[in-house]
C-alpha cells in the first residue's frame, strides 16, 4: 500500500492540503496539482497508481483530464475517481461509465473515499 | 386658428343658410313679380309673403343664437312667434288683424296665385319655431332643452308630412282648410327647420328621442288620416244632399204648377156653367175641397156698386141657410192685394197671392197656407187685349194651399228623405217673410229661423221663382240624415286605431332602445376590462379561429386585433411542432366533450410574429353556447419569470457548489484531529469535535435537499425509462430498511399483485420515492407495522404504503406535498430533514404520467399511495 502514488486535483489549496494530508498519514504518495492542466502534467510525468480529480478547475476540467487519460493507451489502465461540488452539472452516472471509475460529492466521508481508494489500488 | 366642424355642424350651417335663401329669394320674388321665384309650378301654391318673411326673421334668429347673441336672437324669435299667433288669431276668429299686409301691401294678381292669407298650419309652425328659438336662448337649462327637443320634433313632423303629402299628393296632409294650402317650398323649410332645432341635441343612442319622433310623426300622420277620412265622408255627404234637396225643389215647383192646373181647369168648368148661380157653384167645388192640395177654393165676383167702384167680396164664412147674403170682406179694399188680383185680371193668368192674403183662409188648423187667383172672363176665353180683360172680368177663383199638403204631396212623390225644410217669401226686395216650416224627420223643430242666415252646420239655402213670386228654401238635413248618409264613428275609430298603433311602436322603440343601451354599456364595459388586461386574453370558435383578441394580445404576439381575427390560432402563435397536438385536441374536444387541457394552468411555448418562441402560461375553458363551443383564454408571457428563475437556479448551483468545498475540508480537517492523527485527543475534545462534525453533515444534507428541489422546479429531472418489475424493486427497497425497522421494533410486510407486468419506469426514481415514504412510515410510527402493497388495477399500478402512526389531519393534507413544510404535529419533535421528500415523490410520480397522494385517520395512522400507468412502449 504504501508507495502507492496518487495525484491529487483540486484548485483549492485548503483542498490539497487537508486530503493531502490525510492521504500521506495513510502512506500514499500525494502529488498535488493545481489545476487540470497541471494535473494532466503530473499525471503523463508520474504516471501514478490512481488519479482523485476535482471537477471545476482552471484550464481543464476534472472531466476532460479523465477523458485525456482513458484516450492515452499509455495512461487509460490509470483509475480515475472524481471528487465534485456540482452533482447537478454534469450526469455523472454516464460520465463514471465511460470515463471516470467512481465519484464522489463532495463533503463525503473520509471512509468512503477511502473505500473506493482501496477498491481501486488495494 | 382652425376651425374644427362636425357633420352635425356642417348640416345646421347649411339649413340655416337654405332657410335664410328660401326667405330671401321669395320676398325678391315678390317684390320683382317674379312668379317663378315664389310658386315652384302652375299647380302649386305660392309662398306668402310673410311667410318668406318669417323664414327670414327664424333663419337670421337662428344665426344671433348660434353667434351667441342671445337677447338678439331673442327678439326675432318673438317676432316669428308673433306672426304665426296673430295668423291663427285672424283665422279662428274672421277678424282681419291685418298681419296678411304685415310690411308689404304687394298682392300678385296672376289667377295661380292666392294672395294674403298665410295657411294655418304654417302659422302653427311659425309659433312652435318662434318659441324654439326663444327655447334656444336657454339652452344651458334642461326644461329649454328638452322643450326645443319637442318643439323640433313638431315641427319637423309637420315640414316633413306636408312635403311628403307633396310628393304623394295628398292634399290633406299639406292643406288643413281648402282654400289655404301650405307651399311645398314652406314645407321644405320647415324641415330644415326642424333640423336646425333637433340636431345639436340629437343623440342616435338616446332611448327617448327616437320614439318621440316617431309618436310625433304618428300623431299628426293619424290626424291627417282622420282629417281626410272625415273629409271624404263630408263631400259623399254633401253630394247626396245636393242631390236629394235638388230633387225636393223640383217637386214642389212641380206641386204649385199642378194647383194652378187645378185652378185653370175649374175656371173652364165655372164657364161652362153659366147658369149656376154662385151658391150652386159653391156647393160643386166643396167637393173639390181636399182635392189635391187646395184646402179650399172661393168664389170671388167681380162686383160693381154705384159708384162704379170694382169690389172683390171674399166669402170667410158660408152664408147661413136662410139667407142669400153674408158679411164679407172686399180685396179691393187692400191696396197690395188690390194691385196684385188686377194683375192677375190683366195678365189673364192665375198668381200667388201675398202671403197676408193667407188670413183669409178659414181653417186655421191648416196654416200656413199661401193664396193663388185664377182670373175668370165672360165668354170663357181670356180675350187678348188688357182691355177686354177688363170689361169681361167676371171674377176670381181663389183657391187657399197649405203648405204642409203642398209639400207632403211634392215630397211624396220622391223617395223619404228626413231633411227640414224652411220657405220664406222673398218676393219684394229687402223683406222676407217667414212662410213655413216642415219636418220632414222627426219633426222636433230645434228652433224656427227666421233668417235663414242663422242656420249653422250643413244646409242649402235656394232662391226660386215659383210663378210670381220669390220663394227662399231652406233645406236642413236632420240628424237622421246624417246618420243615414254622413258622418260615421269609422274616423275616429280608425284615428284611436292608428294612434294606438303609433303609441305601441314608439313605446316598443324606447323599451328596445333603452334595454339596448344598458346591454350595450354592460357590454362596454366588459369589453374594456377584457381590452385593458394584462394578460392576453384569446377566444377561439369551434374551428380554432381567433374571434378575440385584446391589447395585450397584440404586443405579446405581435399580431394586431384586426390581422387575428377570423384566423386560426394555430396559424398564429402556436409553434410548429404543437400545431397538430392543438388541432387534434380541438376537434377531439369537440366531438366527445373529453377535455385534455381545460381548466388547468398550463406552461408552454408560444411563437411571436417575429418567431420567436417564448414560454407562456395560460389557462382556457370552454363555453358551450347556442350548440357550439368557443373556447377562452389567458395567457401570460412568462418570459421574464423564467429567465429569473433561470438565473436563481444557476446561483443556487454556485452557491451549493462554493458551500460544499469548504464543508468537505472543514469535515476532513476535523476528521483529521478526530482520528488522531494529528496527535492524542481527550474524550471532551473528541466529543465536541463529533458535534462540529454532525453539524457539517447536517448542513451537507441541507444542501443536497436545496439543490434536489431546484433540480426538480428548473425541470431538470430527467428520466430513464425502462422496463422493470416494479413488485421486485419494492421488495428490493423493504429489505433495505429491515434493520432499521429491527432495530425500531417495526414489523415491514409487503403485498404484492403477482399480476402485476414489467412496464416503463425509472427504477432509481421509483427506487427513491418508495425510500422516502417507507423511511416516512418507518419514521413516524412508534410501533406496529408497516405494509407496502402492490395492486394492478386496469391499466395503472397501485402502490400503497400503510403506517400505523399518529396519522394526519384532514386539513393539512394538502400542505404534505408543497416545498419546506413539515408537520410538527402529535408528535411534538422536529424528526429532521427539509421536508422535500413527499415533494419530490411528487414531482417523480406526476413525471410518470401518475398520481400520488394521502388518506390518513387522525390518531389511527396513514396511507401514502402512488399510481403508475403501465406504459409498455417508449413515448415517441
């Protein structure tokens, strides 16, 4: 488990901070970004076990970065779990069916997100 | 300055200037002799003068009032008034007042033309148009107005059936006496007359001016008809008794002839018999007495005493048996007599003796009686010579008539009539003498006339010379007669005929008018309020064609009142892909009474001339009226609210969206110290960081509730339709809740309809409203069970959830499905939550075609039920 590298999305710094610290008491490797375009960076950089993506950010949304990675055959094995404050924006049913593998809605519990973590990279 | 003038103006302007031409042209007339300019044709009347006058006088009258210059206006109106009294004074009572002559001594002499006189009824409309002018002056008081009103409607109904009697030559309507007509030009300026008055208060809508134009109209029209009726019985009346007195005078002349016969033959008969003496002769012509008229006939000889004097001894008694002489009384000795007998011997024919004569008739019984000499010669012939004549006179036959078996044989040989008759002798210039009378009718004599001057009402007066003498007749029809041949109720039963008639046409116009009125101002006003709505307001006929269509409507759509009229609303503002949906609920509505959209508030889309599409609510309800349909609407451009509601839905997203972020890193953050990972914390600490945390949990949840429902009220909801089995998702849900129920001691059943198909719902959806009203049922009932049950009733799905809670109060029933209310009722704690669920259920279910509702005993516990129809095909 520990090792496991997980970048971490949000345009929110309180965001990255909070969950990045969580994340590294757990042992993950949290490689925060700050915006989607940097997300997509960290992510074809790092190559990392599993992507947490918030949904509204700069440049690029948390939508258009997972579909950036399934479209990369280099990157599509790459989970990717969104974590969103607009449930109303986007259908998120069909969006977790054909490019994100799980969501959130943000405030979640720690334990949830933890689960899907899990779920994902053990 | 411009100035502004209505028809109605235009038309007085013009009257009033007609008039003052009609006065003008005919005074020229008259003063040049131009007979043209006065009288329109050789057959027509000529207008008087002070006729034209008066019409110049109301005409310049008219023009000071209507300047302003009221007193002036005044004065002339009193003179017009003035003229037309003083006529009909002259003609009522045959004094000359002299106003024929008013300002002008010029009289035509052309035969065509009648001088002097102006007609009556002109004189009638003279004064009612002289007080219409001084009725004018007042005009700002309403007894003034509506007394020229009268006075105008007067004499415009006099013009007007004068002018026509004109055009339909009827005299009587024109012509009131024989001799006095009315000019037609006179007629036609009484028109404008009448005009002039009635137009500055003529109102079409008033219920009162019509109808008394009409009863005025009908008046004189019903009077004119009774004039002429009356007339016309007059002149067979008068015919007949011409005809009948006529006859009368010819068969008394043929009577008194028929004595002088008598007379001339008895003298032939006294020659014959020169042997018999007087007394001998006597007795012969006693039995002639009676015969024929003569009440008696004398023997008077020619006697001449000593002195050579001729004496004419009229017998008055009958000598008495013993003696051969009686007294007598000489004719001679009357000098009037005595000249009239000695013409009679020289003429050598028989005469009418002077009416004094009569007193010497023996029977008094019998007067009045009249004389009659027949002059008798020697030798039987009337020699030729005066002289001869003289010398052999022998004497006269005087034979007594009365006048009562003259006229009872002359009238006796003509048919009865019972007509008076009156004879005076009026034989010697400037004396008339009272012969007699005869009742012919009933004989009650109203009175004897002496002068037959006297004698009113239909009669005839001849002078005739019967033999020597001037007799006058007079002949009165009795009021037999006059039954008889003459006057008849007919008029005046055709005249209370037509005026009934008149008063129930004028009486019907004003109730018809007046009811007109007030519908017509009902219907203004409800006109008005539909005009000036807010809303649009549309009305449909049976075929969808537009047949209203107020302000409102024409700036929301774009099309004018007039341009939507009569077409059909679907070709107007219903936008393409509705049209047919439109026309085919119309007509199914038409044909079964199903209605599909009536009597709701529905929100659709609208198309703008312009075409674009706007959303709009409205609502529509029929009528059925006259057998058809029409169908009504408001509609209200909800454009705006929908942009607003637009706009509140995105802050809220935003909102919701800003507050989440911070909650989930406030509630990481105090799960962070919570699990101790950030070092060791107390029981106290760990304690009221749970509490910080419940409370962000709790607000989470608000958020969720708050954006479902704008979710659900911005219609966001969408729906995944699919075919499921709705007993397994029920069955699904229940088991979801069983610990729950456990742990509250619950009991869940459920009762499903085995019979019950797949069908098309949304599975999440249906999945969330059973969640919402098990968790409800779960929540509030204390103990006991909960059972849900499932039912196939025709083509819906029953679903009922049944609780054994409190219950609730049939009133608050209806606030169960509306947004944030929550009832706090027996159980007098607040369970928790928004209070959305039971509205969202609701949206949920009415977005499956279905319905969802409550029935509950208070204190008993509740069932929540919900319908689903049992669609099996996708909706296209």
């Amino acid at each position: 488990m520990s090792g496991k590298k997980i970048v971490l999305a949000d345009d929110e710094p309180d965001m990255l901070e909070v969950y990045g610290a969580r994340l590294s008491l757990l042992g993950y490797n949290v490689i925060p970004a700050a915006n989607g375009r940097d997300a997509l960076a960290q992510i074809r950089a790092q190559k990392p076990d599993l992507v947490l993506v918030d949904y509204k950010m700069p440049y690029l949304n948390g939508l258009e970065v997972a579909e950036q990675v399934k479209s990369s055959e280099e990157l599509k094995h790459i989970p990717v779990i969104m974590l969103t404050a607009s449930p109303g924006v986007i259908n998120l049913d069909t969006a977790e069916k054909h490019l994100i593998d799980a969501y959130l809605i943000k405030p979640f519990e720690t334990e949830h997100l933890l689960e899907k973590i899990r779920q994902f990279i053990g | 300055m411009k100035l502004k003038i209505s028809p109605s103006k235009t038309v007085q302007i013009t009257s009033t200037l007609l008039l003052l031409m009609l006065g003008l042209v005919s005074i020229a007339g008259w003063h040049l002799k131009k007979i043209s300019l006065i009288q329109i044709g050789p057959d027509f009347v000529a207008i008087q003068y002070n006729t034209a006058l008066a019409f110049l006088f109301l005409a310049i009258g008219v023009i000071f009032i209507y300047s302003g210059q009221r007193k002036i206006g005044c004065f002339w109106g009193a003179l017009v008034a003035t003229i037309g009294f003083l006529t009909l004074i002259d003609h009522v009572s045959h004094l000359d007042l002299g106003i024929d002559y008013f300002l002008t001594k010029q009289f035509m002499s052309t035969s065509s033309i009648q001088t002097g006189h102006m007609a009556p009824n002109t004189a009638v409309c003279f004064v009612l148009s002289g007080t219409g002018l001084l009725a004018s002056a007042f005009r700002e008081r309403r007894d003034c107005s509506i007394l020229k009103f009268i006075l105008g409607v007067s004499i415009f109904s006099f013009g007007l059936s004068a002018f026509l009697g004109y055009l339909l030559n009827a005299q009587i309507a024109y012509s009131w006496t024989i001799e006095k007509p009315m000019a037609m030009q006179t007629a036609f300026g009484f028109v404008l007359t009448g005009i002039i008055f009635l137009l500055p208060d003529w109102d079409r809508n008033n219920p009162v001016q019509l109808p008394l134009l009409v009863f005025t109209m009908g008046t004189i029209l019903s009077v004119l008809f009774y004039r002429s009726f009356n007339a016309s019985e007059n002149e067979f009346l008068n015919l007949r008794f011409k005809f009948d007195v006529a006859n009368k005078i010819i068969s008394i002349r043929y009577e008194v002839e028929t004595c002088q016969q008598i007379l001339n033959s008895l003298r032939g008969l006294y020659n014959a018999s020169t042997e018999v003496t007087d007394r001998e002769f006597l007795q012969f012509i006693k039995t002639t007495r009676g015969s024929r008229d003569f009440h008696t006939i004398q023997w008077v000889p020619r006697i001449i005493n000593e002195e050579s004097r001729e004496r004419f001894p009229v017998l008055y008694s009958n000598p008495p048996a013993d003696k051969n002489a009686t007294s007598g009384f000489d004719y001679a000795s009357m000098p009037g007599v005595l000249k009239f007998i000695e013409q009679s011997r020289d003429q050598g024919i028989s005469l009418i003796l002077e009416p004094e004569s009569s007193m010497f008739a023996e029977d008094s019984r019998q007067k009045p009686v009249f004389g009659m000499v027949e002059p008798v010669y020697k030798l039987g012939e009337t020699p030729d010579t005066i002289l001869d004549r003289r010398n052999h006179l022998m004497g006269f036959l005087v034979g007594f008539v009365p006048f009562r078996a003259l006229l009872e044989n002359a009238l006796a040989l003509i048919i009865h009539q019972p007509i008076d008759v009156y004879i005076y002798d009026v034989t010697s210039p400037g004396s008339r003498k009272f012969l007699c009378r005869y009742p012919e009718g009933d004989g009650s004599f109203k009175q004897p006339f002496d002068d037959p001057d006297q004698i009113k009402g239909l009669h005839i007066t001849e002078t005739i010379h019967i033999i020597n003498r001037k007799w006058m007749i007079s002949f009165i029809p009795t009021s037999d007669y006059l039954t008889a041949y003459g006057r008849t109720w007919l008029p005046a039963i055709f005249f209370m005929g037509s005026m009934i008639i008149t008063l129930s046409i004028s009486a019907f116009i004003w109730n018809f008018m007046k009811s007109k009125a007030k519908v017509d101002e009902v219907r203004a006003r409800f006109e008005k309020v539909i005009e000036t709505a807010n809303d649009a307001f549309v009305s449909l006929d049976e075929k969808g064609a537009v047949t209203e269509w107020n302000r409102s409507a024409e700036l929301a759509f774009g099309w004018t009142r007039a341009e939507a009229l009569g077409k059909r609303l679907a070709d107007l503002i219903i936008p393409a892909e509705l049209k047919e949906k439109h026309t085919h609920s119309l007509k199914r509505f038409v044909a079964t009474g199903t209605p599909t959209i009536l009597n709701k508030r529905l929100e659709l889309k609208a198309l703008h001339r312009d075409g674009h599409e706007f959303p709009i609510e409205l609502t529509v309800w029929a009528l059925h009226e006259n057998a058809s349909y029409s169908f009504h609407s408001f509609i209200h451009d909800i454009s705006e609210r929908k942009e607003t509601e637009k706009i509140k839905s995105e802050f809220i997203s935003m909102v919701s969206h800003e507050l989440r972020t911070p909650l989930a890193i406030i509630k990481e953050s105090i799960s962070i110290i919570l699990d101790g990972l950030t070092g060791p914390v107390n029981e106290r600490q760990t304690k009221h960081l749970a509490t910080a945390k419940n409370n962000v949990n709790r607000l989470a949840k608000l958020i969720n509730s708050v954006l479902d429902y704008q979710k659900l009220d911005a219609g966001y909801m969408r729906f995944l339709m699919d075919e499921n089995a709705l007993n397994q998702t029920i069955e699904e849900v229940k088991n979801g809740f069983q610990t729950v129920a456990k742990a509250k001691g619950l009991e869940i059943l459920c009762e499903p309809d085995e019979t019950l198909p797949l069908f098309l719902f949304d599975r999440d959806k249906i999945i969330q409203v059973l969640n919402n009203l098990l968790n409800n049922a779960i929540k509030f009932t204390p103990q006991g069970r909960v059972v849900i049950r499932s039912e196939k009733k025709d083509e819906t799905a029953i679903v009922s959830v049944r609780d054994e809670g409190p219950g609730i109060k049939p009133e608050d029933f209806s606030k169960l499905f509306q947004s944030f209310s929550q009832l706090h009722t027996s159980t007098g704690r607040n369970i928790g939550g928004t209070g959305l669920g039971l509205v969202k259920s609701k949206k949920i279910i009415e977005g499956h075609g279905g319905t969802i509702g409550v029935e509950s005993v208070y204190g008993k516990g509740s069932t929540f039920y919900f319908t689903l129809p049992l669609t099996k095909e996708m909706p296209a």
